[in-house]
C-alpha cells in the first residue's frame, strides 16, 4: 500500500476478474477512488467489497462496454461519485470470443470481438475524456502480444485484429490528446494466469489450421509458465503515477521475454 494515487479516481473496466480486478486492488491500495466496469455476473461486486473492507473506495457499475449509452452513463456515475473528475483510464475489459478459422468465423462472431475489445476501449475513452480533460491523467488499454509481435494461438484472426487496433488507438489518442496533458500507453501481455479461458469458444475445424510449434504454448522463459495478474497490475500502477510522466504513445511488452521465443 501507499500515497502513489491519492487524489486520483479511476475507472477500470473488466474489474471483476483476472488483469483488471488486480490493477482496482492495487489502484485502490495506493490511494485511488476506483470506478468498476463489468458485467453483472457477482464476481465484480466482490471486488468492490474486498475493496470497501480495506478502507478503500469503489463504486461497482454494472455495465457492457460495448454499449454507447450504458458507457456515458458510466462515466457520469463514477465522476458524480469521486468528486467530478477521472485521472486514470484502464480500458481493459477484453475477451477471446470464438476462435475459428476465417472461413468458419460468423460475421457475429467477428462483431463480438471487435465489440467488446476495439469498440469498447473507444467508448472508454470518448466518455471518461470530458471528465478528465481539465486536469489531465493516464490512460492505459490493454492490448496483446497477439496485436502484433507474436502469433500465439490458432483461429485468432478477430482477437489479434481488435488487438493490433488497440495499439493504433492508443497512440493516435496519445497524439490527439497530449495537449490536455493525457497520457495514452497501450501494455500488451503475453500469456497471464486469470479466466479469459472460461468463456472462450473453439470451433471443431481449428485443427485444419494449426501450424506446428517448436515451444510449448504460452511458455515464458522467465517464468516457465504464465504470468501472473499482479505483474501486470504493477505496471498499471506505474503508468498511472506520475513516475511515468514522459512515457506516452507507447506499446510496452510484458511477457517474461514470450515474444523472443
Ligand atoms: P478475465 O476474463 O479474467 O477478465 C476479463 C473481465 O472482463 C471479466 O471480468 C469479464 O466479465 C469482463 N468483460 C468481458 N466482456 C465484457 C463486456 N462486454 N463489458 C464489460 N466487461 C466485460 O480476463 P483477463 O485475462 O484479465 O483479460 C483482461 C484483458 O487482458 C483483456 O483485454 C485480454 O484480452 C487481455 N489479455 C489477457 C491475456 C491473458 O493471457 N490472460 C494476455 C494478453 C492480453
């Protein structure tokens, strides 16, 4: 715990498992007023509360983030809530969605996953800006090594899509929005030990498509294994303080070397 975010509000989004409920825990545990985006699926709740036990401040708001109207009105909640204004952004709300290969990939399935991943760190930032254009912050999207340097997993072509556009994203937010004093990084993780697996969906005609590997999926050579959400949830506070101040535009790798595999 400390004083590195006191003062600061924060709105999170996939709060409720995996990367984003670490980052609110340790957002909060530094001095942060966190705002909690998720479904209403009971596991966000319980953050809030972990978080209200510890003497933090949370405030859970039941929200899809590909959904224009429910975003706004999130926004407006957790600044109403934390005094008027948000500092720090963690568009991170994401999901594996149905992997298969392209020629057995339903438009539907294609939408869900541009949704949800590119769409809904866009609405992130278009609601929270009005709220933190006047005293400037951090924002941070969580993309992938599969945006871009690594090709690590089969029938991934809407996931690595919404990935890599992240990345695009945030640095044209950087640019666009450097003269408010807002910071905009994309962090891109290899393999982390949370539940993205739970909801994701393999079509049978995966096997048509897989490429021989010659390491074991999700291996990292510096940790033999996944990471862990901690990990991640410490650079999240690092580049939400002001330690991070001249670091803007940027995608920043977390992998435990993956990529170099
Ligand atoms: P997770 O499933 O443990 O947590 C994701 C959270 O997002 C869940 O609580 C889920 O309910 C929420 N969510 C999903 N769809 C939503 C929607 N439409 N609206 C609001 N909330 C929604 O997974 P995680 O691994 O912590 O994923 C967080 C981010 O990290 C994602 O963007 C993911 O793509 C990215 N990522 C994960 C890994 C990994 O290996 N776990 C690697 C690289 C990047």
């Amino acid at each position: 715990s400390g004083t590195l975010l006191s003062g600061k509000t924060a709105f999170i989004t996939g709060a409720g498992s995996g990367i984003g409920r670490a980052a609110a825990l340790t957002m909060a545990r530094h001095g942060a007023a966190v705002g909690l985006i998720d479904l209403m699926d009971g596991r966000c709740h319980e953050v809030e509360e972990e978080i209200r036990s510890e003497g933090g401040r949370a405030l859970f708001v039941d929200t899809d983030v590909s959904n224009p109207e429910r975003m706004a009105r999130a926004a407006a909640s957790v600044a109403r809530e934390f005094g008027g204004q948000i500092h720090l952004l963690f568009a991170n709300a994401g999901i594996n969605g149905t992997l298969a290969p392209i020629e057995d990939m339903t438009p539907e399935d294609w939408d869900k996953t541009l949704n949800v991943n590119l769409k809904g760190s866009f609405l992130a930032l278009k609601y929270s800006i009005p709220y933190m254009k006047q005293s400037g912050g951090s924002i941070i999207i969580t993309s992938s090594i599969n945006g871009n340097r690594k090709f690590s997993g089969f029938g991934m072509c809407a996931y690595s899509s919404s990935k890599a556009g992240q990345v695009a994203f945030a640095k044209m937010a950087a640019l666009e929005l450097a003269r408010y004093h807002i910071r905009v990084n994309a962090i891109c993780p290899g393999a982390i030990d949370t539940n993205i697996g739970e909801n994701t969906n393999s079509t049978p005609q995966l096997d048509k498509i897989s490429i021989p590997v010659n390491y074991p999926e999700g291996s990292q050579p510096l940790e033999h294994g996944p990471g862990h959400p901690q990990q991640v949830a410490d650079l999240v506070l690092f580049l939400s303080s002001d330690h991070a101040s001249h670091i803007t535009g940027t995608e920043i790798y977390i992998d435990g070397a993956e990529t170099l595999l």
